[in-house]
C-alpha cells in the first residue's frame, strides 16, 4: 500500500509544470528569415512639428549620399525597410538578434532588461533595444539614438538623438506572416506619436542569406553616388 501511495504521489509531481518554464515553452518564436513584398508596408504620412518640416531636404540627400558612399552603419529604421532579414531568438529567452544583409550590425533586442544609463552607453545608428512579451506580442523599447546612418524615418521626419522607438512584433497566418507595427516619438519632430506597419512574410525552406558588400574605395562606386545623373566621370 505505501509503494502505491509513493508512486501516485511520483506521478502527480512528474505532472507539476513550473509557471516560468510553461511560459518559455509557449512563447513564440520568430527565428528564420523574413522578406517584405512590394505590399508589406502601410506608411501614413507623419505629422511633423514646424521644426522638423522646415528641415532643408537637399541636406538630408547630401547626408544619406555620404553615409552610403563611406559605407557607414545604415541603422534603424533604414534596416528594418530592407529584405531579407534574419530573426534568431534565443533558446533562453534573454536575446533576440535581427540579422541583415546590408551594412549594418546586428540588432540585440534584450529581453526583460532596463537601459543602461546615458553615461556609460554611447549612442550608435541602431540604438540600444530592450524587451518584452504582452501575450502574444513581443514589444521592443529603442533609445540611445546617434546622428550617423540614413535618417529618414518612414512617412516623414528624421531620426535625432532624443528619438524613442517602440516596435511590436506579432506572428500571423499560423506563423508564416510578421507583423512589425512600429511607433515613433519625437517632440522636437513629431506632433503625435508616428505609427506605421510593416508584414514581412517568411522565406521558403533552403533560403540563404545573401550578402551584399560595400567598398569604400571604390571611386567609380563614389562617382555614381556623389554626381548627379549624366556628369558622372567614366
């Protein structure tokens, strides 16, 4: 009788699930590759502050040209307009990186994490990327802005150093589709917080990542970029 009552109790312990490992285990995952098709973004146009819309736009052009001549770090948002992009989630759930093709690092999203202060973080063209999960959406926090890489900010503006970005991923269409809705505040460029979407749709199995290179010191490569059309030297 009391090897039976031992056993029983064995069992029911066996079926005990911790809270925090169920949890991990129902998480989603977005690791693999994803692309964006000529229908994956719904951009509104942003309501800009006077400031922001008096920018002078031929500058921006100059700007964005030598950053792509010098192949400098392209950053957020620039990066996350470009397909394909890699998603690898880690197993332990502290780490999500997104992986590029064009010249960039790799963004580190860290889970249930706090920003470091701004005196020990230097700002960089990716930010510095904290994160969460709401259900069944996984919510990132970017701050920590610098002014290199392309600016230019979907729907309107450019992104400045006190630019706060927050993204909300969500698997749809039984994970075969990406949701990335992504919010951006700014009060010395937007009027209202600025939102739009992009869907990214997952690669086929066999998929492999291109790799697209950039020499700077290529002056053909610099003639093309820095020239306006028809006075470039050949």
């Amino acid at each position: 009788m009391r090897g039976s009552v031992k056993i029983v109790i064995a069992a029911a312990v066996t079926c005990i699930v911790n809270p925090a490992q169920q949890a991990k285990n129902t998480t989603p995952n977005l690791s693999g590759y994803w692309q964006l098709q000529y229908d994956s973004r719904n951009v509104p146009r942003a309501k800009l502050t006077p400031q922001a819309a008096s920018v002078n736009q031929d500058e921006i052009a100059k700007h964005d040209a030598q950053e792509i001549r010098w192949c400098h770090w392209f950053g957020v948002p620039y990066v996350m307009g470009t397909s394909p992009i890699e998603i690898a989630q880690n197993r332990t759930g502290g780490e999500i990186a997104i992986i590029f093709s064009t010249r960039n690092p790799s963004r580190h999203i860290y889970l249930n994490s706090s920003h470091p202060s701004a005196e020990t973080f230097d700002p960089t063209s990716t930010g510095h990327s904290t994160a969460k999960w709401e259900g069944d959406t996984l919510v990132v926090d970017t701050i920590g802005f610098s002014d290199e890489g392309l600016l230019a900010i979907p729907g309107g503006g450019r992104r400045t150093n006190n630019s706060h970005l927050v993204e909300r991923f969500r698997l749809l269409r039984n994970g075969n589709q990406l949701s990335v809705v992504s919010t951006w505040t700014d009060p010395s460029t937007f009027i209202e917080p600025h939102t739009y979407e992009f869907r990214y749709f997952r690669a086929p199995k066999g998929f492999e990542m291109p790799n697209v290179e950039c020499d700077p010191a290529d002056e053909s490569r610099a003639n093309f970029l820095l020239n306006p059309p028809g006075t470039q030297v050949r």
